[in-house]
C-alpha cells in the first residue's frame, strides 16, 4: 500500500492525470486527479473531493493545488474539474461556461460514482465555482435533475457573492478596491476569449470588436453570456446565477464561508441560511477572496482549506456513525424476526 501521503510529501508541484470528457453538446471537460509524489494505490471506497475552481481558473490555480494537496494528506481522492476552455482544454462546443450553467457539474458527478461507486463524493466550490456549485445542490433539492439527490454527501463553498447584482454595483465604483479586481478578472476573461477566438467567432450572434473594447466584467458578460445563453441582460443572467435564492432549497449538508473583506461579496445569507438546517454560514471578518492565507510564510495550505477538511471529515464521519446504527437497528430486526429454537 505505501505510506499515506503527508502535507510535507504532497507538494503544489504534483501532477493530475487528466480525463477529459466529452459532453452532450459536443463540449469538453476535464476531471483532473491529483497525484502526489508517493501516492499509494487507494481503497475504491475512499471517499472522493470534487474541486471547482472561479472564473477564468483551472487546476493549476495554487488553491486548487493546496486543497488537493490538503485532500491527499487526509488519504482522500482530490479531483479538480476544469470547466469548458480552462487550464489548456480546447472549446469544442457552442457554449462557455458560467454561473448559471450546471451541466457540466451534472455529468462530471455521474463519472466520478460510475468509477468509484462505493465511495462518498465531497465537493469544494471557490467563488464562480461555488455559485455553480449552489445551484446545482438546490436543483438536485428541488427536482430539476431526474435523479434522486446530489451526488454529493456534503460540500464546502469558499468565497460565494451570492448576490452578483450588489457585487457588480460595489465593483463598479471607480478605483476602488472592488474596481480594480473587476479590471484585473475582466483582462483576464479576455484572455480566455483571445485564446479561444477561432471557436468564438463562429458565432455570428458575438460581436469580437465590441469584446475585445470590454473592460469590465458585465461588458463581457453582456456581450459573451448573455448571447450564448440567451439572456436578454446582464442582471438577467446575474438573477438567475445569484445563490441567494437557491440557499433555501439545499438538501445536502453545506458549509458557505466568507470574508467580510471580499471585494466581491454582495450580501450575506444570513436569513436564507438560517431557515436551511442543511446549511452553515461562517463569516470572518478577513480573508479576502479565495484566500485566507495564514502564518508568517502565507504561501501554502491556507486557513479556508483546513476549515474545508474539518467540515467535510465531520459531516462523513456522522454519516459512517449513522450508517452503523442503521445497521445496528437492522440487524437488531432480524434477529428479533428469527424463530426462536
């Protein structure tokens, strides 16, 4: 078996297998699997960590690394999935991703049990990620999907807006913080646009000179998102990504942590979560966005994954604790209907 992988073994510069995967439109995702140095051979049942990066990321993201990184340690299986045109994936279909999209989640959760359907699937969602990792557990809550429940035991989600129409109005400010972050993601989304410009400009519905002049984030999702998924608008799209009218419906155990200093928080959940039992609301007063860096060297395993680790560990560890008195009380039944001799 070899000896379980520890945080000083698991280093950011361990490598993914990667198995791409072809959707029903033609797309292409990825579900890369994290493979530390050293990493034994694991149990088929050992419990699975679905990884789902923001916007214009991938698996080479360093949080993504260090979370897989902090998944191995525990002698769990991290696996990131890298969304349609991110981290070196060709845009093979009509459509980009986005907040509103849960498709492609969908079906990289249908892989993860058909290879290994003997183990416990977890997920961890960072910011654009977490969004579509909200809806998608509210649509598996309200019946959207033919099949019953998520797929995911429980889930963590790092960063979330919840409101994008109140993050994009802080963002919108000129030089402020929250600006400037606006800039800086929206130079970066257009690199993602150049990088995919041959696929793109297939779409007579997009305007790539009114693109490549966008210098903000709702420029773009008005002039990219908007025509490919048939928004008539920007704050279109925004209400329907947005989780704040998604918290409710949640049936999985979730845990939704925030910095008070997020640039892109719009409004804390507070009453949503509060009427979810399923749901936790941890605000910190800082953290930024996808950060919560730690120690005097803050370049490494942050606060946000070991709170990650912790959650996800307790919630698995009640489950195994009720499947044992579950099967306690069913064996009690059995032998209670047994002929006595």
């Amino acid at each position: 078996m070899g000896a379980q992988p520890t945080l000083a073994n698991c280093t950011i510069w361990a490598m993914y297998d990667r198995q791409p995967i072809t959707t029903t439109d033609g797309g292409t995702v990825a579900l890369d699997w994290f493979q530390p140095r050293g990493y034994a051979k694991l149990p088929t049942d050992t419990p699975v960590v679905l990884v789902l990066h923001g916007l214009t990321g991938g698996s080479r993201e360093g949080y993504c690394k260090w979370m897989c990184t902090s998944i191995a340690a525990k002698g769990w299986r991290p696996v990131v999935l890298n969304y349609r045109g991110c981290a070196g994936l060709q845009l093979t279909s009509p459509a980009v991703y986005c907040a509103s999209f849960t498709d492609d989640v969908h079906l990289a959760v249908q892989e993860i049990h058909t290879q290994f359907p003997e183990a416990r699937v977890f997920a961890a969602g960072y910011s654009l990620g977490s969004l579509i990792l909200c809806k998608y557990l509210a649509e598996c809550g309200n019946g959207t999907w033919k099949a019953a429940g998520s797929g995911i035991s429980s889930a963590v989600m790092v960063s979330n807006p919840f409101c994008m129409h109140t993050s994009k109005v802080r963002a919108s400010k000129p030089w402020s913080i929250e600006w400037l972050y606006n800039i800086g993601l929206a130079h970066r989304i257009k690199r993602y646009i150049v990088e995919h410009n041959l696929a793109l400009s297939k779409h007579a519905e997009l305007d790539m000179a009114s693109i490549a002049q966008s210098t903000t984030i709702e420029h773009l999702d008005e002039r990219v998102v908007c025509k490919l998924y048939g928004f008539e608008a920007a704050e279109d799209y925004y209400a329907a990504a947005s989780s704040m009218q998604y918290i409710p419906q949640i049936q999985t155990p979730c845990l939704f942590l925030i910095a008070q200093d997020d640039p892109f928080l719009g409004k804390l959940p507070i009453e949503e979560c509060k009427s979810n039992e399923n749901t936790v609301l941890a605000v910190t007063p800082r953290g930024g966005h996808v950060a919560f860096l730690q120690g005097l060297w803050p370049f490494g395993t942050a606060w946000m994954d070991q709170v990650a680790i912790q959650f996800l560990t307790m919630c698995s560890d009640m489950m195994t604790r009720s499947d044992m008195t579950s099967q306690n009380q069913s064996d009690a039944t059995q032998e209670a209907m047994l002929p006595s001799l």
